[in-house]
C-alpha cells in the first residue's frame, strides 16, 4: 500500500511539532521522524517546511532551544516548550478538536 505524502497547513505543522516537542527535548531530525512514526508513516514532513516552523516556533517564545550532543555523537539543537508554548498546545488541542468535530460532521451529513 502506498503512503500519501501530505501537505501541511502551516498552523497544523506547528501543532504537532508542539506536541512532540511536549514529550521531551528533541533535535529537529528527531521531531521529524516521530511525527512520521506517530502518522503510521503517513505525514513526511519535509527539511524545507521543518526547520523554518522550528525557527518560528523560537521566534514566537513557544519554543527554547541549546546545542547538545545527540547520540549519534554529533552536536544538535535540541528544543524543549516553553511555559508559553505550553499554553499554545493546550489552546491548539482544544481548536482542533472542535474544528475534527466539526468537519467529522459536515463529510458524515447524507444528503448535504
């Protein structure tokens, strides 16, 4: 069975990155591949979209970043949330699932 390669709206990119970063710091490669594990390999999220909304991420104070040694030996900058970006998850999870809801409604309606 072939994988779709989805397209992300930028607001959902944040939102999952924000999710997986809630679990413990973690350097961009990393957040990467857990949201593609987590998707059962369905979401790719591409370098180009990836570190571009990690450096908005920073630049909202949602994220905080150091560089540390990642396992494979190398340095990385890993990110960790902010008590702000916190917040934003906790206000993030909420809209989508209002908005799942919502649409859940609209494609189940027969006759619409």
């Amino acid at each position: 069975m072939a994988h779709a390669k989805s397209d992300l709206l930028q607001g959902t990119l944040d939102m999952l990155i924000l999710k997986v970063v809630a679990e413990g710091p973690v350097h961009g490669y990393a957040i990467s591949k857990r949201i593609r594990r987590m998707s059962n390999d369905v979401l790719h999220i591409r370098q180009g979209s990836l570190y571009p909304a990690l450096h908005r991420l920073e630049e909202r104070k949602l994220l905080q970043a150091e560089w540390r040694d990642a396992d494979s030996g190398r340095e990385a900058k890993f990110y960790r949330l902010t008590a702000v970006g916190h917040r934003e998850l906790a206000a993030e999870t909420e809209s989508w699932a209002r908005l799942s809801v919502a649409i859940g409604l609209v494609m189940g309606a027969a006759g619409a």
